[in-house]
C-alpha cells in the first residue's frame, strides 16, 4: 500500500471595513459642531465623495503541515496458488535402450549417422502426455576422439545428437544404467545439464551428496507422477570423487525401494519405477527379479519399467499394477533378429488413477539409411506380436489383437488396490 496523502489545510480569514455612509454615498456633516458668533459661514456645496477601497484581506501565514503518519496496514495474505487443472485420463508412453553411438577400434560410431530424424517415423505411437525411456548414452558438450574408458562397449553422445530426444517427444530419461559412467565425470555431470536445455527431465542422475535411491517427480495435464530410477549394475563400481548411481542390489528391493515407493504414494497421483536389471538376451526374468517387482507393486507402484537384456521380455498384470521386464533396444547399433524386435508400451490411467488401457505397439529397428525405430507391420509385426504373446503367456497374461497392435485383456481395476493414496479428481 502506498502512504497516505498529506492532511490538513491552509485556513484563511478576510476582514471587510467600510464607513458608514448615506444612502446617496455622501458624507454626513457633523452634528452641533460650535460655530463663531462674528461671521456668517456659507455652507459650501456638498461634493459626492467615492466610497473607501474595500481594504485586502491580511495574508494567512501557512501553518506548519502536520508529519505525514503512516497506519500500520496488514499485507494482504499472498493468493493461493492456482493448481493446475488435471485431464480426466493420463496417458504415458515407454519404450527400451536408446543410445547415440559407440566407440570402436575404428573410432567414434555415431547414431543417425548425419542428420536422420530417428524417431519420425514412429511419432504417432509415441505420442501421449509423457514419453519415457532409458538413455543408455552419457552425454558430453565436446566429445572425445577416443573412448575415456576401457571396454568392449563405450558408449557416449554430444548435445547435438542428444537433440534428436527434444524431436522425438520425450519428455524424461532414466540415466540409471551400467553405461553412466562410460564418459567418466564429465558425462556424469553434464548429461543432467544437457538434457535440462532440452527440456527433458533426467531421472535417476548420480548424486554427490545423500541417498542417489530418490523419488522425483514429473508433472504434465495437472498430473503428478512419482518416478523412482534405479540400477543393480554398472560397468565401472565407482569413480573416485564423482557423484554415486543409485545402484541396489536386488536383494534390497522390497525393503529400501519399496519404502520410497510408500513414500511417494502420498504426494503422487501415480508411481512409476524404472529399472535397469537382468541378464543379457534372456527370454524371461529371474525368480528374483519378479519377487521384487511384486513388492514395489505391493508397496504402491503402478508401473515396473525394466531394461537392460537388449530383448523384449514379457509384461504382467500383477494386482493393480503392470510390470513389464524389459522393453528391449529401441534405438541401437545390434539389427539381429531378436534384439531388433523392439515396441512402445502404452498405458492410460483414468481419473481414479485405475489402470484403465494398456496398448502394446509392435516396433523394429531398420538398418537404412541410418539406424532407427520404424512401426512393425505385416510379416515383422506379426514376429513382433507372436513374442510378446510368447512371452506373456507364462504370467497369464492375454493379448488381443487391434488392428496392427496388441491390447491388453482384463485391465479392470480390482478391489484392495493396497496403500494407494492417489489425489481426487477435480
């Protein structure tokens, strides 16, 4: 509030003095004025006289203003702010491996090569509220003619590669794999800032300080989702000085992932954990790797996202959440038969937070003119369909068919959803 205006005012008085005179304006003689016995005085004729100038008012002497008091105003409470309206329904899109070249003994692989939009033709099935993979690529604004590393896969990308995500759609990466550290603390520490300029929200970035094994949250269509991104491996355990992975041993799933999992219920409309885990090109997931992705869905999980075995696993129904075990490559150097066969799982939650929908859209990765993800179709769509029908079956899920996609059977929310606390509908 602004101060007050100053108060008071300037008084002023007039005083009006006249004499006092006849009707016509004259002066009157005066009366018994003693006159000399000797001489005769001729009165002379009268003579009209004007009347006196009214006299000017005195000036007023301005008075002294009066100090200016400023009242003790309350500020006014700061509004509420307004939350954003959330959708009815909330779409999320998830697929496997993306990465951007590798080093060879030749020298640095880069995936497009030249400027091939990657993801363009698979644009429509990605589509949804949020787009999410596993960036198994660090990334790095000067990329080195060599590897900083030794092994036999090192992987490893600039900003103008990493482009290619903003393009795609997506709008969050899991960095939680056992390729983190390929570009050593560079890529540890510029892959986050990086993706931030691209508008893509890394999860699951190492940390220097406090537990790397967080919830982070990502907000789209009024909708909050919980992610909690993990590892259980990595090429390099460590690097002196540089931020920690969240890494876990499986062993340790259902006691400390699980409790950020019941954590995050609370402030989450949904909770999502994504996982790098497994072994490489196996068909199916441990004994291990289900009884841990049970617990994280007992502890409030709606979805279990894994990859890291280069090939599609199964996908399960498992109370009122979904595992899928692994979304295989999606874009990759590897174009055999079976790590080729790749896809975009799509999944919709209605206003309850009920997993309403889940769609499975069959994918490849093509060969030319430059490695990249393309729609399986007709005799590759129908491999594609026939794998994860395969592989589905051993968790009794059932698939049918729409049009070149798989839908899902059975996608009603049942009865004792466990510790779920999703937020009300407007």
């Amino acid at each position: 509030m602004g101060p007050r205006g100053w108060l008071g005012a300037l008084l002023a008085a007039s005083v009006l003095t006249c004499v006092p005179t006849s009707r016509e304006g004259a002066v009157e003689p005066v009366a018994d004025a003693p006159q000399p016995r000797a001489s005769v005085i001729v009165p002379a004729p009268r003579v009209a006289m004007p009347a006196p100038r009214p006299k000017a008012p005195p000036k007023a002497r301005p008075e002294t203003p009066e100090p200016m008091v400023l009242a003790a105003v309350a500020e006014p409470e700061p509004p509420e702010p307004m939350l954003p309206v959330r959708a009815p329904s909330f779409e999320m899109t998830f697929v496997g491996d993306v990465i951007f070249g590798r080093y060879r003994e030749t020298g640095y692989d880069p995936i497009p090569k030249g400027d091939h939009p990657v993801f363009e033709e698979v644009a429509e099935l990605l589509r949804s509220d949020l787009l999410v993979g596993n960036l198994e690529t660090p990334l790095v604004r000067e990329l080195p003619t060599g590897s900083p590393i030794v092994s036999s896969y090192r992987f490893g990308a600039d900003e103008a590669l990493a482009e290619h995500l903003r393009r795609g759609g997506f709008g969050a990466v899991s960095l939680a794999n056992n390729h983190a550290y390929d570009m050593r603390a560079a890529g540890i520490e510029q892959t986050p800032q990086i993706l931030q300029e691209l508008g893509v929200q890394a999860l699951g970035a190492a940390r220097a300080e406090g537990d790397p094994v967080r919830v982070e949250t990502v907000e789209r269509e009024g909708w909050r989702v919980g992610f909690v991104a993990i590892t259980t491996r990595s090429n390099i355990s460590s690097l002196p000085g540089v931020a920690a992975i969240p890494r876990v041993e499986l062993a340790d799933f259902e006691h400390g992932v699980a409790a950020r999992v019941e954590d995050a219920r609370a402030s989450h409309d949904l909770v999502v954990v994504l996982v790098h885990w497994g072994e490489e090109y196996a068909d199916a997931p441990s004994y291990l790797q289900r009884n841990a992705a049970h617990a994280l869905v007992e502890a409030g999980a709606d979805l279990v996202v894994g990859h890291h075995p280069h090939v599609l696993q199964g996908i399960e129904r498992y109370g009122h959440g979904l595992i899928a075990y692994s979304m295989g490559n999606f874009l990759f150097e590897n174009v055999k038969e079976v790590p080729r066969q790749t896809g975009v799982l799509r999944t919709r939650f209605d206003a309850s937070g009920c997993l309403e929908a889940v769609v499975f859209h069959p994918a490849f990765v093509k060969s030319v003119p430059t490695k990249h993800p393309a729609p399986a179709v007709g005799f590759m769509g129908g491999k594609v369909k026939e794998r994860v029908r395969a592989l589905g079956q051993r968790f009794g899920t059932q698939w049918r068919d729409e049009g070149e996609s798989l839908a899902l059977e059975g996608t009603h929310c049942p009865a004792g959803r466990g510790p779920r606390t999703a937020l009300a509908a407007p």
